[in-house]
C-alpha cells in the first residue's frame, strides 16, 4: 500500500511505493540537469543556509531546535538541485528521523518513512554506492517496519551481492536474521538458510582476518551467525537438502566445494554422501583439498593405507587449519600400518602449524610407549622409551589443558614401567641424570626411577 507523503513540513511531491527497484522520484528538472540545479545560487545559498542549522543541530547532540530551521531550506535543495552534494542524503536522513520520531499520527510517520526510502533511492540515483545505500536502506527500514520482512530482505541481498567482502557488519547479521525469517514464514526453502550461511561466513571471517577496525564486531556477528544456525545445522537436515542438490547439479563444481566443507565443518563427514561428493568433485577437478576430503572418509573408515594415499596428496593444501587436520589424520593413519618414522614425521608437521595442539605428542607419545621392549639390547634399554613416551605426555597437558585427563593417565600407567632403581644402579646409571633413547627414534631424556 502506497503511503500519502505528507506536506507539513516537507511540501515535497513524491510517488512512493515501499518496494526497492519501484520507486519514482519527481524533482524540478530533468536528469542532466546541471550540477547545481536552474538556479545554481539559489541552490547553493540553500545549502550552505541548512548546513549551518545543521550543524548546530549536530553540535547539541541533535537535541536543539535548529533542526526546525534546516528543514526549508534542505527541502528545497533536495527538490530543486538534487546532485549538489551527497550531504543532502546523508544529512536528509538524519532530519527524516527527526520527523519520523516526531510525527503527528501513524499516517504522517508512515508518509515520512515512505519520504525516507525515496530518500535512499534517490542518492543511489545521482550517487551510485547502490550496495552500500541498500544496506542502509535495509537496516533503516526494518527498524521502522519489521513485520514485512520479504522486501527488506531483498533489499540487504542485493546490497550483499554487491558489496561482498565489504559488507557492514550490521547488515550481514541482520541478513541472516531475515533469512530465518524467510524460511520460518513460509517464504523460503531451508535451503536458503545453509546457501546464506555459506556465503555470510566467508564474509565475516574474511574482515575477522583484515578489518583491522571492525574485526571484533564480525567476530559477535559471526557468534549470532553459529547460534541462529546451529538449530538447521544438524547432519539429518544437511545430509536430505545437500543429497538433493548433489543428485540435481552432480556437475557443479561449485556446489559440490560447497557441499564437502559444510559437511566438513558439521561432523558429517562420516556419510556416505560426504564420500560420494569427495570422489565426484576430485574426479571432475582433482586438486589437494579433494584428495583431502576423500583421504578423511578413508581415514574415518579406517582404509588407512587408502587414506595415506589421498592425505598425501592432500598436502598440497595452503588452508592452515585443514592442512593440520591432513597432517594429523595422515600421522595417526601410517601409526596404524606401522609406520611409526612416518608417522612420528607428520606429528611434528602438525606442531610446527600449531604448537598448541597437544594431539600429536599424545600419538608420538603412544609410539614411543609402544616400542618399549623391541628396543635395545638389555632389560633397562628395553624400557628406556617409557622415559620418553612420558615426556610426549608431559608436554601435551602442559600446552594443552583439554588433554590432561588423557595425559594423565598415561603418565600414571607408563611412569610404573619405567627401570627400577636397582636396575638403574646395575647398569651404572642414576636417577636424574641424561640419557638418549635409541630405537627406531632417537630421544634424549632424563633418568627415572619407577615409583
């Protein structure tokens, strides 16, 4: 429904339906008109008339009355020269606030946020920005009218396409707001809440990494983006929607990138059609992260040698955190054929790309437990790898508190096998003094007597 725009103080003359991309504006003039309108004086001593009431305005807090003064002579610029200047639109939609706040009765207020959108629509006109305008728009529109969500949402949408990377914060989280809202409407196929998601994570963790003044704000954005999402991120809604378009598009390289690393990042990856996807896409177009996400299902199903295979040659990855998932996976695989030079290799690739991560001193620290007594050629070099298997163990809960319970364990397990201190003094050692682990690994350690 259009909204009658009101001439009280505004004496403007618009055709304003709500909807963007259906707006008309009639101003005093065509198109190519010049710069400063017919009368460029009258144009510009309006506007420097209502920039210093402006001004004022501004200068209170917006809380004077000199915001009463600028209306007249803003009017007049925004009718009569039109391209003068962008602060037009910018102050315009400061004044319209002020007369949306203030309006007479709910006709007058529909009238000025009617008045309002053509507002946008108009700088977008003779100002371009069209997707940074949008998502102003957007936001606007939705805080005056959040009950008719559709057209805003196609508003935010475009002005998202547009932008890319550099959409503001605060329309990428309202965007995924709406989306919901689409869906749970009735408007949309949830479909489109996992196609957004997709593109809006991309999005935020793109200006997490490089918006160096707004990165924190993404970061909220994307803890609001996780919690509206988790309720549709289960692997029994995934797995029906992205089958469907598996079996649609089996050619879309695209979408079959898409469909692996969401069910990726879901825990899904243990399905068959995660496997199906994974073969499909490094068919179509073999790459490291294909040969990766095919090496994990075989790593998942326990096809080590299979899977060492694949995670090989998904080492060719340049993501750092699916190259340490790669590493990891391809260390335990080859500690599961025996592999343990191999395996022991992988490991530490794992902490040279996180140092944090205690995992890989946990499975080095298994290896080296498990090759006490096929080392060595006495009972105390037989049981020297406990030393260091103890150490691994060690140094894992000290970088990594998520592991100490399994650290502990371990320690607790293996620190009963350690040499005797009878056994220690037989071979002229004693406690507390360095000693190198020769095996298949070579360690240097400190002497310990079992307690």
């Amino acid at each position: 429904m259009k909204a009658k725009v009101v001439l009280l103080l505004l004496m403007m003359t618009f055709s304003a339906p709500l909807l963007a991309g259906n707006v008309s504006f009639t101003a005093n003039g065509p198109d190519d008109e010049p710069k400063y309108g017919q009368d460029s004086i009258q144009c510009l001593t309006n506007i420097s008339l209502y920039r210093e009431f402006f001004k004022q305005w501004k200068k209170s807090g917006y809380r004077s009355e000199s915001v009463k003064d600028a209306i007249k002579p803003w009017r007049w610029v925004f009718l009569n020269c039109p391209k003068a200047s962008l602060y037009t639109y910018v102050d315009g939609t400061r004044i319209l606030g002020y007369l949306i706040q203030n309006a007479a009765s709910p006709e007058d207020e529909a009238a000025y946020i009617d008045t309002l959108m053509l507002l946008y629509d108009t700088r977008i006109k003779y100002f371009g920005q069209e997707g940074y305008v949008l998502g102003r728009k957007g936001l606007e529109r939705f805080g005056y009218n959040n009950s008719d969500v559709e057209p805003t949402y196609q508003m935010l949408a475009r002005s998202i396409e547009l932008e890319g990377n550099e959409a503001e914060y605060a329309v990428v989280d309202l965007f995924f707001r709406l989306t919901i809202e689409m869906y749970t409407s009735g408007k949309a196929e949830k479909s489109l809440i996992l196609d957004n998601y997709d593109l809006l994570t991309k999005i935020v963790d793109y200006n997490i990494a490089n918006n160096k003044k707004y990165g924190s704000y993404y970061e909220s954005v994307k803890g609001n983006i996780e919690s509206s999402f988790e309720p549709f991120a289960s692997c029994e809604d995934l797995i029906p929607l992205y089958t469907q378009k598996f079996e649609t598009e089996p050619e879309n390289i695209e979408l079959l990138k898409k469909i692996a690393s969401m069910l990726d990042n879901k825990g899904c990856d243990d399905s068959p059609l995660y496997f199906d996807v994974s073969v499909q896409l490094h068919k179509l177009e073999p790459s490291a992260e294909s040969a990766f996400h095919i090496g994990k299902m075989m790593y998942n199903k326990q096809n080590y040698t299979e899977a060492i295979e694949y995670l090989t040659e998904g080492l060719g990855m340049e993501d750092p955190e699916m190259l340490e998932t790669c590493y990891f996976a391809l260390s335990d695989s080859y500690k599961n054929v025996n592999d343990f030079p191999n395996a022991v290799k992988n490991a530490n690739e794992v902490i040279k790309l996180n140092p944090n991560d205690g995992r890989p001193y946990i499975l080095i620290g298994d290896m080296y437990a498990e090759a006490a007594g096929n080392c060595g050629s006495n009972d105390l070099e037989k049981k020297a790898p406990y030393w260091a298997a103890v150490d691994k163990y060690i140094q894992a809960k000290r970088i990594d508190s998520s592991l100490a319970d399994v650290a502990d364990q371990r320690i607790s397990a293996y620190s009963k096998q350690f040499p005797n201190a009878e056994m220690i003094f037989f071979h002229d050692l004693s406690e507390g003094q360095s000693y190198t682990v020769q095996c298949w690994f070579t360690e240097k350690t400190i002497i310990r007597a079992a307690k």
